[in-house]
C-alpha cells in the first residue's frame, strides 16, 4: 500500500547505464515498486549500444510523467561520474537517490529514508548496509553466498565529519547507491569528481560530502548489489587494474585533503595506511608468503626482490630472504647464496 504523496518532497532518482541490456528492466521495476510516491526517475544513457537504450526510452514513453530518458550529446560514453552529474543537473527534486542499472532496491528504500532526513534535518546523507547478491542467479550454490556488508560504526545515528572517512578507507563498504541525499549537499560538496570515469568514482564523491558534512547511518539494509562477472569491479580485478585505480583514488585524496586543510589525525593515519598498502602490496604479500612457509615462496621472494622497489621496502625483502635462507641452509645443508642489490 502506498503512502499518501501529499506534501511529501520530491525524490530525483538517477539511474546511470552502460549496455545493461540484461539487468536495466528490473532496476527500473525495483524504483516503480517503491511504497514512496513522489519520486522521478531520470534514466542517464552512457553511451550503450547493446539495446539497453530502446529499454530506458520505452519506459520513459510509458510513464511520461514520472520518467526521464538523457543522454549525453552525440551519444557518447563520458563515464560514471559525468552521467551522475547530468542527472544531478536536470534533477527537480529536494533529494536525490543513485541506482545502478544493474542493482535493485528493496520496496521500502525510499520510504525510510525520506523520512529519516525529515527526522535528522541536520543530515546531508542516509546511508546503511548493502547486500552483497550472488542468489540472483538462482543457482543453489550462490544462494548460500549472500552476505551484508556495513560500515563499522554504531548504526542509527549522525556521524559528524570527518570519522566516516577513516572508515572508508580501511573498509570500503560504502557506495552512494545505497544512500538518499539532500540536492544541496551535493551541490555544496561540489557534485562527482568526472576525472573518475569508472572504478571509485562514488568512493571520490562519499569522501569529498564525509570530509565536510554530517552522515546518518541507518542499520536497515535497503540495496541488492547484484555481482557478476560483468560489473566493473570483477572487470577491473580479473585484468588486474584495480590495484592501480586505488593507488589513484588514494593519492587523489591526498591532495584533496590537504587543499581542504583537513588535518583529523586518524584520516591521515588510514590514508597514509592505505597508500602504503597499495603501493607495495605485492611485496608485502610476498613477505607474508615467505613467513609462512619460508621453504616453498623462497624462490619467488628472491625474484621479486630483484624487482625496481623502493629501498626500505627491498630492505625488508632482502632480510625476509635472508632469514628463509638461513632455515633453509640448516635443513639441507646447502645455503643459496643471496643475490646482491640489483640497484648497486
């Protein structure tokens, strides 16, 4: 049953797409099934040629008042960020909620967070838990890998700026889709970094409203993040190029904290964390690999030492080596010699 739409606020609802021919319809359907009235759906094409544009068009035909097909000019591919913002630019409504063409919300999304920002006015955002879905394939294998995944904060509460940002950092269990948000926030926050195409371009736009603005964290899990091997999360990983975009996404924040004067103790302590992590994440996998079983990665940690790394870095390696080695030596008797510094 349907709340009553009067004077209830205005909802923008953004979905973005690129070739989401498979999953788009029943986004949609998720957003026509919300027990909130008031809402518009803007469907934002990024570029698709899979069909999934004659999808977003048909439903924008069939609810002409309720739902908004844009594009960008010449029907290009301008990424995640740039077809958020174009949303955000035609939005006509007081909040504004993200979905991907590919996820679902559950029907009472918008309904409890509408009216967990009338009730906490001093919020920029609601964010809560999201369900991490593999059952949506209906394979009997999948079913049992559903998990929820939340921020490590107390729930149900406003956070004040900056303590989410630490948590993202060590975590990353936050994305905007699953958050309602107040169009001015994301006005004053400065809208999404287009420099981000792809990968962590929400993770970018959560950092710059966090850093800044209060956060109310709901403990209700709303969102359906559906994984598949298509997303581009899997993508980025099974090429081996997510590392490589968390090195960026790090390393632009540095520079944005420091402009913004953001000096919080426990954010530089995690930035400074992660970026050593993401930096030489290889070799501390590789050390950890040879203090587990020194005898079997020995070979390996020397070859990765002869590798162009930084000079504490490959100092740790080369001790790491040297300690495998000496157990190595007493157990056969016969010590490997250990390859000098490849810089000298």
């Amino acid at each position: 049953m349907r709340v009553d739409v009067k004077n209830q606020p205005l909802v923008s609802v953004i979905i973005i797409f690129l070739d989401e021919i498979e999953f788009l319809a029943e986004a949609v359907e998720s957003v026509l099934a919300q027990t909130y009235g008031r809402w518009e759906l803007l469907l934002i094409d990024d570029g698709s040629n899979d069909g999934s544009s004659e999808i977003a068009r048909r439903h924008a035909e069939q609810y002409p008042e309720k739902v908004r097909y844009l594009e960008h000019a010449h029907h290009k591919n301008r990424g995640m960020s740039a077809s958020r913002n174009l949303g955000v630019r035609h939005a006509r409504g007081e909040y504004v909620a993200l979905l991907d063409g590919d996820d679902v919300w559950l029907a009472d999304k918008l309904e409890r967070q509408v009216e967990i920002l009338r009730l906490n006015p001093r919020a920029a955002m609601v964010c809560g838990p999201v369900q991490w879905w593999y059952s949506w394939t209906g394979s009997s294998e999948d079913l049992q890998r559903d998990s929820i995944v939340a921020l490590r904060v107390e729930p149900n509460r406003v956070i004040e700026p900056p303590v989410l940002l630490a948590c993202l950092l060590e975590h990353e269990t936050v994305t905007t889709t699953v958050a309602l948000l107040r169009r001015k926030a994301i006005e004053q926050a400065g809208g999404f970094e287009e420099s981000f195409c792809g990968l962590y371009e929400d993770q970018a736009f959560f950092a710059k409203l966090c850093s800044q603005l209060p956060i109310f964290i709901d403990g209700d899990c709303l969102y359906r993040w559906r994984k598949h091997p298509q997303s581009s999360c899997s993508t980025a990983v099974r090429e081996g190029q997510y590392r490589a975009a968390r090195l960026r996404f790090l390393r632009w924040l540095e520079v944005y904290l420091r402009n913004r004067g953001i000096s919080d103790r426990e954010v530089w302590r995690s930035l400074h964390r992660e970026l050593r992590r993401a930096r030489y994440s290889r070799a501390h996998r590789a050390l950890a690999a040879v203090r587990r079983s020194p005898r079997y990665a020995l070979e390996g940690l020397k070859k990765l030492a002869r590798c162009s790394l930084p000079a504490p870095v490959y100092r740790v390696l080369k001790r790491g080596c040297a300690s495998a080695e000496i157990g190595a030596a007493r157990r056969s008797a016969a010590p490997i010699p250990l390859d000098d510094d490849p810089r000298q």
